[in-house]
C-alpha cells in the first residue's frame, strides 16, 4: 500500500536519508523541519519529487497536515552535543513538545508513530553492554540533560499515548550512527576527525580518548528502523540500535588517520563534562524481534563517509548554497 509518511527532523543526517528511501518505495512523503541542524543541501535532489513536500516548521509549535498521514517518523531534535547545547531549553522542548505533537496528530489521523530515542537516555553506564531494561545513570542537572532528560520524557509519553490512547508507537534507542549526509561541522566525533583529518588540520581527542563508542553505519540502522515501523507488535517497548562493535575514540582517530593517510597530529583537549566513558548496546531484542544485525564494518563505513565528505569539500558552491 502506498502510504503518506511524516517525517520530522527530515533534512536532516538521518531523516534526510529516511526521506529519500520512502520516496524510492513509492510512499508520499511531507519533510517537517526546521533547518536549525539539518541541511537544504540534503533534500535539494528530492525537492522537485512530486510525491516530496517540505514544510518549514519548528516541532514544539503544534502543526495540522490536511489528508491521511499513516506513518510519522519523529526524528526532530539536533543530536550532536555541542549543537543540543546551544539552546538547551529550546532542546528540551524539542524532545518534549516535539514528541507530544507527533504523538497528537498520530491520534488524530490513526497514524503509527516511531520516536528516535537514544542510547543517551543511559547516561554515563555503569554496566556493558548496555540492554534495554538498564535504567541508566543520567545526570539531571548537567549540560547534557537538556537531550538524555529530554528523551527520556520522551519514552514516557510515548508510553502514555499508547496505553491510554492505543496509539501504535515504536521506539529505537539509537547508539552512536555515522555516515555520508553528516554536517561536517556538527561537532560530532566521526565527522570532526575526518573533517579535520581530510583539512590537515589536529584531530581533537577530548580527554585521554581512553572512553569508548560503538558506531553503527546509517544504512544499517535505517534498515532496522524501517523493520521496527513495519513490524506489528502488541507490546511495542523500546529497542536499542547499534552496532556493538566497541572501539575508544582513540582508536578511532587511528583509523581515522590512517583510512585518509593525512599528515594531522592526534591532540588531547579536556573532556566535556558528563562525557559518558563507555556505551555498547545489547541487540539481542533487535536480533529476536527484526532478525536485524548490523553489517557494515567500521573500517568499510568509515572509508564511504571519507569518499563524501571529500565530495562535498569539492562542490564548495553546493556548500556555501546549504
Ligand atoms: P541531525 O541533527 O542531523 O538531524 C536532526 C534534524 O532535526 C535536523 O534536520 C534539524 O534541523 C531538525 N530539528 C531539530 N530541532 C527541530 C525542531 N525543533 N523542529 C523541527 N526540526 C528540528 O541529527 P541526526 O543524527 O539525523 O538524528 C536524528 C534523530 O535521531 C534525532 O532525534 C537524534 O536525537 C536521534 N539520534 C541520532 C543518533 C546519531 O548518532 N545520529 C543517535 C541517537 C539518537
Ligand atoms: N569527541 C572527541 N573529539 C571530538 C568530538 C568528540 O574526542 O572532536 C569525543 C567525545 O568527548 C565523546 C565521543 O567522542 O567521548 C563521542 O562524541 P560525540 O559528540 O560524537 O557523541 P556522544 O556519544 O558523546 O553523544
């Protein structure tokens, strides 16, 4: 069946993906977004589509969509620390509101909604890997909880809607993903080493890069969120995403400096605080309820999202357009 999908946060790294997979499928798709960390530059090839329309809109005001809407992926809010903690409050309400309008117009048009949650909602994990029944260890009162707090409040409305609404929800907790369409200066780890990396410039390990992430490549994970949304299950609890290969940030700009054979030095700056020092997920749910593993390995996903951010360093016209 053909359907009209929502997606929110859809100019974004993985919206801006999700949008243009959707399309291909031959669904109807409205990108809701309000380009504070998204990219026209990511849905430009998908502007002249006629199943494609963007609507300009920040999610914590309430939005109406006339005609049928039967999926709304609400992946709406800036994921990279240093962005989320521009404006936190602004980020708060991004989570919060963001969620409760999504889950309101679900209700309104009898749409099932996905929410992209996160391994942030773990905090700084004191047990490894982590599986979805740990309750975590967050800090309500740093400058991170504007996003874990967020997107744990988040989770409970979407618990709220479905047991007191019936809304059909389903929920990924989503580990650490990399990959092209990436805002080289988002300040993320994955994209400022090989930004600086492909520049010559340091590569800006915080701390002793002694602390570990697993990093998951976006075609894996939007296949597994694709699977989540389609899959019908009666009790729709949450589910970490990722890839459970674990490597310190260190180890990452190794690779990082060896895939792009650049002459950059590896320097040490200090750790931001609440810097969680290890996080893996447990993706036995995952496996059991998609028969989903991630596939791709870091080396090989890290050597395509080199090859595109050199493409883009070579269109700066493209660039300065965005
Ligand atoms: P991104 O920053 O590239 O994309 C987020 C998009 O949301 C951007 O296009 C931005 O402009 C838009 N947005 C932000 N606030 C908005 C608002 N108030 N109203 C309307 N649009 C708004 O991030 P991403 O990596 O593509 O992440 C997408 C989603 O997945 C986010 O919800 C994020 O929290 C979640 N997530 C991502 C990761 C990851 O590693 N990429 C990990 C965990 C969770
Ligand atoms: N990090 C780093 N150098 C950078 C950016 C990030 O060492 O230039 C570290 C950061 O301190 C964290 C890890 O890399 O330990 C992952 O950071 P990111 O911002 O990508 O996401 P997080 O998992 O912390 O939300």
């Amino acid at each position: 069946m053909r359907k009209t999908v929502l997606v929110t946060g859809g100019a974004g790294f993985l919206g801006s993906q999700l949008c243009a997979r959707k399309l291909e499928q031959g669904h109807t798709v409205i990108c809701l977004d309000n380009l504070q960390t998204g990219r026209m530059r990511n849905i430009t090839p998908l502007m002249s589509h006629s199943r494609f329309r963007f609507v300009e809109h920040d999610v914590v005001r309430p939005y109406q969509i006339a005609g049928p809407v039967h999926q709304i992926f609400n992946l709406a809010c800036p994921a990279s620390p240093p962005k989320y903690q521009l404006d936190p409050i602004h980020t708060f309400k991004t989570s919060v509101m963001g969620a409760m309008n999504a889950l309101e117009l679900a209700r309104e048009k009898s749409a099932k909604v996905f929410q992209a949650s996160t391994s942030e909602i773990y905090g700084d994990p004191e047990i490894s890997p982590q599986p979805e029944c740990y309750r975590g260890s967050v800090n309500t009162f740093g400058p991170r909880a504007c996003y874990d707090e967020g997107k744990r409040a988040a989770e409970t409305l979407f618990y709220d809607y479905h047991h007191r609404y019936g809304v059909q929800i389903s929920i990924a907790r989503i580990f650490n993903t990399y990959g092209p369409f990436m805002d080289p200066q988002d300040g993320r780890v994955v994209s400022n080493f090989i930004n600086q990396a492909l520049r010559g410039e340091d590569i800006t390990v915080y701390g002793s890069g002694a602390q570990t992430r697993s990093f998951c490549y976006a075609d894996d994970l939007l296949d597994a969120i694709e699977a989540l949304m389609e899959l019908n299950d009666p009790s729709p609890a949450p589910v970490n995403l990722g890839n459970p290969g674990e490597f310190t940030v260190l180890e990452l700009a190794e690779k990082v400096c060896r895939l792009t054979g650049t002459g950059s030095q590896v320097v040490f700056r200090d750790l931001p605080q609440d810097d969680p020092q290890q996080r893996k997920p447990d993706i036995s749910t995952a496996a059991a309820k998609l028969g989903w593993t991630p596939k791709v390995l870091l080396e090989d996903g890290l050597q395509m999202t080199i090859r595109h951010f050199q493409t883009e360093m070579a269109e700066p016209d493209q660039i300065s357009a965005a």
